[in-house]
C-alpha cells in the first residue's frame, strides 16, 4: 500500500514527464499550521513559470481524482534555484554548459562547465579576459553548485 507521499511523488514524476520536467524532490511539510505538499521540479534550461504553472495544474487534476488525503493541503510548485547544488552525476551532465562554482580546498572557481568525465570536471574560466580550459579532479571538489554570472 502506497503512503501519501509515495502517491504524490508517483503522480508528481508521471505529470512532470508528460510535461518533459524532472521532479527533484517531493515533501509534505506543516507550516504556519498548513499542511503543504511541495514538489521541486526542474528542466534542462529551468524551470519557467508557465511550466511550474502546468506543472501544478496538470497535478492538482489528477491529485483532486485520487484523493491521496482526507486532510486539507496546498500544493506547491517550484524550482530547484538559481544557485542550487549539484549533488548527483545526472545532475553535473544535466549542467554541461552551465555556468557552475567549484568550491576546493584552494578555493572557490566559477567559469562553464565544458565536460565531465568518471574523475574530473573541466571548467572553462575567465581570468583577467583570457579564457582558459581547468581540471578538477573529483577528488578535490568539495561542492558544486549552479551559479548566476554577475
């Protein structure tokens, strides 16, 4: 037998692929006494606001269908964020192109990520003007996040 949250994450991934998104993760949180059901979702470029928008009304149909609670719950729709990190190889290959920090213990790099390999991420970075290709062995990487270009 399916638990609520097992029902919404099932019925948040089958919409989200109709949509061509990906949901990133799927919770039921209490807040200010509300009971919220909060999907995070994503696509190759991001998220848009009409897609979060789809998203959410192609779910509430099928939700308000299955009944999955009894209890009241507001449905909620967004995206990972703009500086998200990146935790999972799936998700550094979805960054490819991308602009990304890498955070090692000689400090924190941002530039394009150009290619991932098995142990490496190689990084094209603007120094001063001049572009240049950097490897990062996967080793010394102790995070990477999407970043937004100032």
């Amino acid at each position: 037998m399916e638990t609520m949250l097992e029902k919404a994450k099932r019925i948040a991934e089958q919409e989200a692929e109709k949509l061509g998104l990906e949901i990133v993760s799927v919770s039921f949180v209490k807040e200010y006494g509300m009971k919220i059901l909060r999907v995070v979702a994503d696509k190759e470029f991001g998220l848009t606001l009409e897609d979060s928008e789809r998203l959410n009304l192609a779910m509430r149909k099928v939700l308000d269908e299955d009944d999955i609670t009894d209890e009241d719950y507001y449905l909620e729709v967004s995206s990972v964020g703009a500086e998200r990190q990146l935790k999972t190889r799936r998700e550094i290959e979805h960054a490819i192109g991308r602009y990304v920090s890498i955070k090692t213990d000689k400090g924190k790099f941002f530039g394009d990520l150009v290619e991932v390999t098995d142990d490496s991420l190689t990084l094209r970075i603007n120094n001063k003007g001049r572009m240049s290709k950097t490897v990062f062995k996967n080793a010394d990487i102790q995070e990477i996040r999407l970043a937004v270009k100032i």
